[in-house]
C-alpha cells in the first residue's frame, strides 16, 4: 500500500518546509541522533486527495518526538545511515511503524496515513490483538526488462507460508482476482502475531531486499505490533 508507506524521494526541494515559521506547530522539529544531515517529513491522506494530515505525533527512540504542522510537515534531521524505527499516530488514523535510515543531505520523506476505516474497508479480518504488514515494490530502474517495474511480485513473510497476501488495484481497493502486485506495486500481508519479520518479494528473474535508493535505507526486517499497521518498501534487481 504505497499510500500507507513512507514514499521517498531524492529531492532536496523542503516544499517551502512546513517549518513553524509557516504558521505550523511550535514542536515540528523531528530530530535523531546528532542531527548532521537534514530534510523534511510530510504526513498526507491519499483519501482526501494527498491533503495533509495536521497534528500526527511522529517519534522514534532516540529522537525528538514532534507533531506535524498545518501543511502536514515536520522538519527533520538525523544522521547518516541512523536507523530510524519510526511511529506515527493521530487520533481517526491507524498507528504505523516503519524502521529506515536516511543517508544524505537535503532527503524528504512523505508518510501516507490511511484512516481507521481501512480495517474494515481493505484490511478485513484484522484484530487489535495483530499486527498487518503493507508493503510498496519499486523496480530498479532500469530500462525494460522484468525488474524495471512493479507489478508481478508475489509478496511473502520469510519462514511463514501462513500469513496471507492481498493486492490493491488502486490507493484504495484491493483485488482480490490478482496473485501478485499490480501497476502500483502494492500489497499487503496478514494479520500478523507480533513479532520480527523479513518481507520476501518473488519474480521471475528478479532478486528483491529492502529499498536502498541511495537516499534511505530500509531495514531488512521489522518489528510487527498488535493493532499497528508496519510498513515495508522493498526493492528489485536483476538476477
């Protein structure tokens, strides 16, 4: 579920910075560790159109705990290759956790918060007393080829062959007819017994592990708790 994954990207653009010198929230100051490298985080909706989400308290251990703004920013900065084991909550959104580094200068780093009736909605059959995974695929980039894209990943939990997978069509709809990613690369597996997992993605030809764009680097397996909705981007490169 891209919508629910922190959806990375390069650009050292701040966006104007939601910073509270743009009549934002005084405690939008996310920092970890020492502070050396610096960018931006951004909360949105994608049910109200990618409208940002004020108020979301966003904490990790090690870090400053800060409350996005009215643009749905929060300034950041950590360092290099910090592992950053990332929750964020507001009130009529699920909980999510994500575990990912940032490794240079200027990264800006967008969270999608899908609100509490996707468990009714695309996560059905979920209790509080579980967990759920959503996971986004992104091709290597490459011109043509099978790894280029990212659709036909069948998803999977390391060791686990009973924890089941489901596949969007869009932000919003799952699939059930698909057996594996769509266009958009998402999907999802659950419910999960809290725990520590390895997220495996299949296709033919294709190797996959966590995202490393340079950028951020996820980590190779996360920490799954009752009634929180863990997100997981992984990536795929030729054999």
């Amino acid at each position: 579920m891209v919508a629910l994954l922190p959806a990375c990207s390069s650009s050292s653009n701040k966006n104007g910075g939601g910073g509270s010198g743009d009549g934002g929230t005084a405690n939008n100051d996310f920092s970890c560790g020492g502070g050396s490298i610096s960018g931006t985080g951004r909360a949105t909706d994608p049910t109200t159109g990618l409208g940002p989400v004020v108020g979301a308290t966003v904490s990790a251990p090690g870090c400053t705990t800060a409350v996005t703004d009215d643009r749905g920013y929060v300034t950041a900065s950590t360092d290099p290759g910090f592992m950053i084991k990332l929750d964020l909550s507001n009130t009529g959104y699920m909980n999510e956790h994500a575990e990912f580094a940032a490794l240079t200068n200027g990264f800006a780093a967008t969270g999608y918060m899908y609100p509490d009736t996707i468990k009714t909605t695309i996560l059905a059959g979920w209790t509080e007393s579980e967990g759920y995974l959503a996971v986004a695929v992104s091709g290597d980039g490459s011109d043509g080829g099978p790894c280029s894209t990212a659709d036909g990943v069948t998803l999977s939990v390391n060791g686990h062959p009973e924890i089941k997978a489901i596949y969007l069509k869009d932000q919003e709809t799952v699939d059930p007819t698909l057996t594996a990613t769509g266009s958009i690369g998402i999907g999802g597996l659950g419910p999960v017994p809290p725990g520590n997992y390895e997220v495996d993605g299949t296709k033919t030809g294709c190797t996959s592990g966590p995202l490393n764009n340079g950028t951020f680097q996820f980590n190779s397996t996360v920490d799954v708790s009752a009634g929180v909705l863990t997100l997981q981007d992984i990536s795929l490169v030729a054999q």
